[in-house]
C-alpha cells in the first residue's frame, strides 16, 4: 500500500515519535539429527532425500524429541539468563498450509522451556560505546516446515504461481525462538539496537556451538515487531515484518519501518496490526496478510509427545558447560590485545575472533594475525564463498609466511599469492613460494637488466627523468615490477632506476 | 494331521501353533483354510477390506521352511491373523476405512505388524473398520457396513467390527484391534469373542493412524482368553518410537491365563455402569457372571466412581480436538485422495475439496466439533474442562483401586442391533461406549469376554473387567477363571453356539 514517497524522514519520525521494537528470532539449532526423528540436516542435499515417515508426517508415524536440541535450548536460555521451566510441553499449532507435513507445528505454546532473560547489547554512539539491556520474553523449541517453491506467475507467491514444489527436507529441522520482551528506550538508536541485538544472539549461539547460525542459508530469520506512539502516550499499533535475514537488513526493516508508521501517523492515518514483508533489493517492506482478526492456530498439548522436565543436576550440569561469552571475551581480548573498539569490530564482523585469538596462542605476531586474517584470508573466503573458518591455513603457515615477509624474500604481494596457493591445495608455503617461482629478485643485476630493457623500451620516459622529472619514474618502475611478475622490491627498483639514471629526489 | 484338517478355522490359536510346531499340519495349511474360509464367507461378513492371500501363503512357507530347518519358532509362529485397517502394513493399501486415504501404499511397518512378522505370525489382511476408528457399528466405513456372523442383519460394533467379525466367522483365530472408547472392547461384547485394550503405552502406536492420541490404543482380540493372553505378550513392550510407550517389562498376561484363579480377589461393581439404559439379558447374563465369580472365591463388591457419569462428555471433547489436528494431514498434498487439481483451483481449494470429498459425515461432525472446541474463547469452556473431568475420572478409578483389584461392568449396554438402526442418530450411537469409555480416559487397562446369550434375542453378552494401568495381567487371572466356569457350564465356547454361516 505505502509507496516510497509517503515516508517521513527517519529523524524527523523520531523527533515526533518513540519507537518499541519486539524481535522474534528463528534459529536452526546444528544438531546431526531432526527435532523429532533421525533424519540427517545437512543443507543442500537433493530435494526430499533426508526424509522418512516421522518428519513427512505419514499416518502413523511419531515424533520423539532429540535431546541434543533440548539441551542447546537450555545451553542457549542459561546464556540469556533465563529461567529454566522445571517442566514443559510441546504444542500443537494447528494451521493448513502445503509446507506443513501434518498440517499443524509441533512447537512450544505457554509453556517454552526458557523464560524471563535478557541480553546486554553494546551500540556505537556519537558519546562513546552505549549498553542496552535487551530482555528475554521466552526461549522455546520447534520444528521447521518445508520448503515451498514457487514456479510461473509474476510474483514468486503460493497465489498466482503455476505450480509449487516442495522440499521436505527442511521440515523437521530443530529450532529455536528466542522472543524479546517490547524493547523502548532505544530512539533514534532502534535500528541499530535491533541489529546489535541479532548480532549479540549469532556471536552467542556460535559460541555455544549450538548453531553455526549461517544467514546466508536462512538460518537465522527474524521477524521485527515496531510501533510508534507519542511521548508520554501509549504504545502504537505494531507491524510484524517476517522473514528478516541478514543483519543489514534488520537494521533497514526497523529504519524504514519507523519512516513508514510516522508517515501514516502524521497524515492522520491508523497502522494496521499486519505482517509486512521485506524486500531485501529495495529495503523497503509491503503490506502482507492482515492480522486485525488474529488467526487462530487452536493450540494444544502436543498428545504424542510426554513433557519436558529437566532435572537442577541436569541444568547445573549444563551451565558447566557454557563457554565463556562473547562480550566477555571481546572485552577480555580488546585489553589484552591493546587495540581500539573499531579495530575489534572489525575483527568480529570478519568473523575472525576466534581465529586471531587462536593463530596468536600459536605464536604469530598479533599484528601479522589481525592483518592476514581480516584482510587478505576474509578476501579469499569471501571470493571462494567460503567461511573464514573452512579456509585450510594454519597458524604455522602465517608465521613462515611472516618469517619470509621480515628477512624479505617475500613482500606482501607475493604473500597473498603464497597464501593463494596454499589454499588452492598447492602444498605448505614454501612449496607454493617455489612452486610458483615467489622468491623476491632482489639480485642488482638482474634488476638493473630489467630497467635497462624498460629504459630502452621507453626512451622519451628516461628522457624525462634525467631532465628531473622523477615523478615519471613510476612509469619504468612499473614496467619492472611486470617483467619480474611482481616478485621485485618496489622501492629498490626505484633506488636503482635514479642510481642508474644520476638523479636524486 | 488329517484329522484335524476340516477343523482348522474352529481351532484355538494355541492349538494351532502346538501343531504346527510340531508338524502335525504346515502353516501353509492352516493358512490356505483360512484363506478358503474367508472366500467362503467374507462376502456375507465383509469382515475384510483388503485379503493378502499371496503374502500369507509365502510367510507360511517360510515357516514351515524355518521349522524344517529346526530354525526355533515363536510361540504363535504360522498361526493366522487379521490386522484392523488402522495400522500401517508396509506396501498393503491402508485406508482406515476413508476415501480419504484409498491407494494409499505406506512405505513402512506399524511396530505392531513388525511384531508380528517378527513372531512369525501370518497375516492374512486388513479388516474392515469405521472410518477412522470414528463410531460403534463399522456402518461408517466408507467401504460399507460389516456385518455381525451371529446375524447377518446386525452391526458387529465398531470401530473394529471386521476384526472381530473375522474372529466370530472363523476367518482368522487372531486379530488386532484398536480401543479409544471402546473399538475393541465393544466390539467382542457383541460378538460373543475376546478383546483387551492394554494399558495405555503398552502397546507402540508407532505405525497406528491416529484418532485421538492419548485415548488409542491398540491390542489384541481372540475367541479365548488364553489366545488373548498369547497375542497380548506377542504385541506388548517398549518402542522408543513412541514417546508414550512404557518402558517397563510387560507383566507375564500368559502365566495369569494359565493360573485362572480369582480366589481371595476383590471385584467391584461399578454402581454408575449398570441398571438404566442396559438390556435386561444383558444385566441378567452379567449379574449371573458375578455370581460365578463369586462361587469362585471373589470377594465381589459394589463401588462408586461418582465421576464417570460426565465421562462421555470429556470424551466426546478430547477426542475430536485431538481427532481435528491429527486428521488435518489428510489435505491430498501428499497421499491419498486429491480433489480438484485441474489448474484452476487454488491450494486452498484444493484441500477444501479433497476433505469434502474424502470425509464420510462422521469423520466431519467430529473434526468440526474438535476444531470449535480448541478455539481461541472455547478453549477452557470445553477442552480445558474435559482435562479436568478426565482427572476426576481418573481420582475415582484410583481410590476404586484401593478398595478392589479390579472392576467390572457389563461392556455395553445392549447386545447387537440392526444395521440402520442409530447410523442416524449420533447421541444414541454413542452411548454404546458409556462403559468403555472412563478406561481410555484414565488409560486403565480393561477386557471385554463372553458371558452368555441375552435370553430375549440369542445375541451375545460381554463383561467388561478392569484393572489399573499396568496390572494388566488382573484381566486375564479373572478372565481366565471365568471362561473356564463358563465353558464348564456350557460344555464348550460361546462362539460354538453362532449360527453356520
């Protein structure tokens, strides 16, 4: 309904307006196995091939609760500092839709297994770093449905299209809820809360290993709640934008969310209680199904299932088990490195936390650490479309690499095409530096051939430099480094060349 | 052993099996008469809805095969059986009874069936059920009504009237049934045969097609108690496939047939199940039941269970809610039927159009019942209230237990009726499981078996024996001494008494 033009600037909405914000957060647990039966969960297997007659929900068949997804529900509610239901059950959400193999969600209604929590997030702001304590409404356990494909039609939707495939393979898999409680306080800062928040809770779940939480595979979608209301009044209708899944574009949803609500306040307009969904290409969200008559999924106790009742030893036992947590860390290692809070973001945001922190317990340099493996490694994993952590170079590598980089038989060219082919496979650095002829040419005569050939073959450029224009070196210099395939000292190509030549800078 | 050979179909299951053991017929034998029997008569009884002639024959085969080899055999190994047409029988069409489901192949065993290839049993076909396991007559299939060997024109109860029509007509000395309220019990009462729902969890439901989950049960059904016994420890025991499956060693049913011995036993009475609303032959043939017991040493009391009054109402809650969600997945998506698919109708419509098509009135007045009374507003009022019920239901079998180590009851209310008579009338269908019904609720353990003829029509009476959750063995100790005076007076068997089809 709402098009681009009927928004009200960000800071003008907010000048006007406090925003609330609820964010409901889906994560596929890693388990092997399925929540309810033992089906594999790999992703981008054939369609349909990790299947059998629990999770395609056959007459007949049963669920039985994997207790791997129990206890990273636990793991993952002690870390939030919830409370741990001493006794719970599953529930029926019963609603028609084809991705659904038994036409109803075995998930948790009220009573989930992790309840009143919170998370503490930490927002840049003009006035230095800002904590924001963001509080835990519930943390409960479901299973995912299939996947539907939309084939034919315009609009990629179930209606319209010619035909729908789907993939059952999905259905099944473990997930986790994580809900908030109304997150207000936050002003002109929501958007960058709610992206804080869903950055705290991936950085959290992978550190407990209970998810490797990779959004780029739709393992993490998030569903953000916002309204607005006037200073002092009570809280607005909400929109629930679904399917947000990517950090940006958390971020984007809350920002153009709050543009849009303030637009339809201030021209005298009523939100509507709706689902909206995101459009990842414009940022923006149009309006989906309407929520002002709720859908009513008559929950009930999940008959096939008996209840949940983690014993204390068995929470005591688990909280044992907890790592130590991200913020901690991150603060513990921002000291220990010495390094400023951007730096460190950095460092996160690559996803390379663990990785420095591990290369340095190895003996690399920390500097050599945080430079190779936020810079040119991120680079190769993200080309390779890898994640960092697939990338086969170990810590032993980085410090031969280093050890060649500081007695200069390599310089950091060559390094990167060292660390090119180590991870293409081509053997342990000093194979690759040989393999591929790396070697720095650091040989004068060798050298002052190559200018001599570059002069020869740029007679009006050596013209110029004698008559003092030592700005068109760069020209020779260049023509150097190509006929030494990049393997010569840049600056003593330089200091040879005006040697050469009898001039000075 | 030739014999014996025109007798096969009128034989006990044990009997069977002792003689096969011990070669004086094959499997194959015993299998091929009741495979003649049931080409005989079915078309009459139409207890099955679907015969497996060439599979049974070949299980046979492998019998006699293994025996031959001196391979040891179960104690039921090449003895005949009829599986209700609710659990899932790998590549045998499974219907349930709907149209909702024809053509529909599992690609697996329910754990019962698996149990019962693993015993070396032969099982013959599915037998004939209401649709979903959703009424007390077998009228509601979607295949048509099965009918009562003791009269042809009568119902044989439901919901497993084909297996214990098969049992009644000698089509098969075994079957296996399903109780929710009574789909068992009922049944047999009116056939003059055997059947016991097992506490709940003692049997897997993995593979049984759910009508209301904490309510179904499955279990075995025989013209004796003994072959009860058999088919009851053959069937019986934990499967971690099933969350609600008991894991516990299941109590010696057999060695409680064997002993048959009630002496220095309380019985109760249950005050609530009896009198109004029950046939007098019935009441005559149950009072005359207690009597014997008595005679034979059971100290026999009369109990209250103030509660069971309201136990048809909580049932006819919780069962549709749970009936409504666990029916959902017939939407023709990914099996079974599919209505409408002609690329102009929608998902939706689609769906709409398969259940419409697929549902016989039954199976729809329950869904629509079950989907009001789990919405948001009535949730409290009707399914909230009957979990509540079922709780009392459940204190009063408790302190009843604390008095007496089983109850008993006439198993219904009256003896078979005329097909057509209540297909009509919902409520009054209904009421035959006034009795069966407290025991599902409060996942006891119960038996139905055969006390006599109700003198006004000649049909047979059942008497219902009840006993706590995993004293399942309670049954068959009184079961079992009851039968033997029985058949002392009589001379023989109940069913010996049916008419020749």
């Amino acid at each position: 309904m709402s098009t681009a033009h009927d928004t009200v600037d960000f800071d003008e909405a907010l000048a006007m307006f406090e925003p609330v914000l609820g964010i409901e957060t889906h994560v596929e647990l890693g388990t092997n196995s399925k929540m309810f039966c033992s089906c594999a969960t790999a992703f981008g297997a054939d369609a349909n091939t990790q299947v059998c007659p629990v999770c395609l929900g056959l007459p007949g068949s049963l669920p039985v609760v994997n207790r791997t997804a129990v206890e990273s529900t636990i793991r993952m509610g002690l870390a939030l500092n919830c409370s741990i239901a001493p006794w719970c059950r599953f529930a029926r959400k019963n609603y028609f839709y084809p991705d659904m193999p038994k036409d109803y969600q075995v998930s948790q209604y009220d009573e989930p297994l992790c309840f009143n929590g919170y998370l503490d997030v930490t927002v840049e702001t003009d006035d230095g770093p800002r904590v924001f304590r963001v509080e835990i409404e519930r943390v409960h356990m479901e299973e995912d449905t299939g996947k539907l494909t939309h084939a034919g039609g315009t609009t990629g939707r179930i209606h319209g299209a010619d035909y729908s495939l789907v993939d059952y393979n999905r259905a099944g898999i473990p997930l986790i809820e994580i809900v908030t409680k109304p997150i207000v306080g936050t002003g002109v800062l929501a958007p960058q809360v709610a992206k804080a928040y869903v950055a705290e809770l991936r950085d959290l779940m992978r550190a407990l290993g209970v998810s490797d939480v990779r959004m780029e595979e739709g393992s993490l979608r998030c569903d953000v709640n916002v309204s607005l209301n006037l200073p002092g009044a009570e809280w607005g209708t909400r929109s629930e934008t679904k399917n947000v899944n990517s950090l940006r574009s958390v971020e984007r949803a809350v920002h153009s969310e709050i543009e849009r609500q303030a637009a339809v306040l201030t021209t005298g307009g009523r939100v509507i209680q709706e689902t909206r969904h995101f459009h990842e290409d414009t940022g923006r969200s149009t309006s989906g199904r309407s929520k002002e008559q709720a859908e009513d999924y008559r929950y009930f106790p999940e008959p096939d299932l008996v209840p949940v009742a983690p014993s204390e030893e068995w929470i005591e036992e688990l909280r044992g088990t907890l790592p130590e947590l991200p913020a901690l860390k991150r603060a513990r290692l921002q000291a220990a490195w010495g390094i400023g809070e951007h730096e460190l973001q950095t460092i996160v945001n690559a996803g390379a936390l663990e990785l420095v922190e591990a290369a340095i317990a190895d003996g690399v340099d920390p500097a050599a650490a945080r430079k190779w493996w936020t810079g040119e490694l991120a680079r190769i994993a993200n080309d390779r479309d890898l994640e960092l952590t697939d990338l086969p170079v170990t810590s032993a590598q980085i410090r031969r690499v280093e050890e060649l980089v500081a007695d200069g038989s390599l310089n950091d060219k060559l390094a990167r095409q060292v660390f090119d082919g180590v991870i293409a496979g081509e053997g342990d650095v000093d194979a690759v530096v040989a393999g591929r002829g790396l070697a720095v040419v650091s040989d004068d005569s060798s050298l002052l051939a190559a200018i001599d050939e570059a002069l020869a073959a740029q007679p009006d450029v050596a013209e110029k430099i004698r008559g003092g224009k030592v700005q068109a070196a760069g020209a020779i210099v260049g023509a150097v480094m190509k006929t030494t395939r990049g393997q010569a000292d840049a600056a003593k190509v330089r200091a040879l060349l005006l040697e050469r030549l009898g001039v000075s800078e | 052993m030739a014999a014996m050979e025109g007798d096969l179909v009128r034989q006990e299951a044990a009997v069977l099996a002792r003689a096969i053991a011990e070669g004086e017929v094959s499997a194959e034998e015993v299998t091929r008469a009741h495979l003649d029997r049931i080409d005989a008569v079915d078309e009459r009884v139409h207890a099955f809805l679907q015969i497996t002639g060439d599979a049974a024959l070949e299980a046979a085969r492998a019998v006699d095969r293994k025996r031959s080899e001196g391979i040891p055999l179960g104690p039921l190994a090449g003895v005949p059986i009829a599986v209700k047409d609710v659990l899932t029988m790998r590549g045998v069409p499974t219907t349930c009874g709907s149209r909702v489901l024809e053509g529909w192949r599992p690609p697996y065993d329910s754990a019962v069936v698996e149990r019962l290839r693993a015993a070396d049993m032969i099982m013959l076909g599915k037998t004939n059920m209401d649709e979903f396991a959703m009424g007390s007559s077998t009228e509601h299939s979607a295949y048509g009504p099965t009918h009562n060997p003791w009269d042809l024109d009568r119902i044989p109860g439901g919901s497993g009237g084909g297996s214990a029509a098969a049992l009644a007509a000698f089509e098969a000395p075994l079957a296996i049934g399903s109780d929710t309220g009574g789909s068992i019990r009922q049944p047999a009462a009116v056939t003059g045969t055997v059947g016991v729902k097992p506490t709940y969890g003692g049997v897997s439901r993995y593979g049984l097609i759910a009508l209301a989950s904490s309510l179904d049960q499955a279990g075995p059904c025989a013209r004796t108690v003994m072959d009860t016994a058999l088919l009851h420890a053959a069937i019986a025991g934990h499967d971690a496939r099933d969350s609600t499956s008991i894991d516990a060693p299941v109590q010696d049913v057999v060695a409680a047939a064997k002993r048959g011995d009630v002496r220095g036993m309380r019985i109760g009475l249950v005050k609530e199940l009896g009198g109004d609303g029950y046939q007098a032959g019935v009441s005559q043939r149950f009072n005359e039941a207690v009597e014997i017991l008595t005679s034979l040493g059971a100290e026999v009391i009369e109990v209250s269970c103030p509660n069971f009054e309201y136990a048809l109402a909580a049932y006819y809650l919780i069962l549709p809610s749970e009936a409504s969600s666990n029916l959902a997945r017939f939407d023709g998506m990914r099996y079974g039927l599919r209505v409408g698919d002609d690329g102009q109708h929608s998902v939706e419509e689609v769906m709409a159009l398969t259940r419409e098509a697929g549902f016989g009135a039954e199976v729809k007045r329950r869904i629509m019942i079950g989907t009001y009374a789990l919405s948001s507003g009535y949730y409290d009022a009707y399914y909230g209230q009957a979990q509540k019920v079922r709780t009392l239901i459940t204190r009063d079998f408790n302190a009843a237990f604390e008095k007496v180590d089983v109850l008993i009851s006439p198993t219904a209310p009256t003896t078979a009726f005329k097909i057509g008579d209540k297909v009509d009338d919902p409520i009054a269908m209904y009421l035959n499981d006034i009795a069966t019904i407290p025991v599902n609720l409060a996942g006891n353990t119960a038996m139905s078996l055969p006390v006599g003829l109700a003198p006004e029509d000649g049909l047979p009476v059942g008497l219902q024996i009840m006993a706590p959750p995993m004293a399942d063995d309670r049954l068959y100790l009184v079961g079992s001494a009851l039968e033997e005076a029985l058949v002392d007076r009589w001379g023989h068997l109940l069913i010996e008494e049916a008419p020749e089809l």
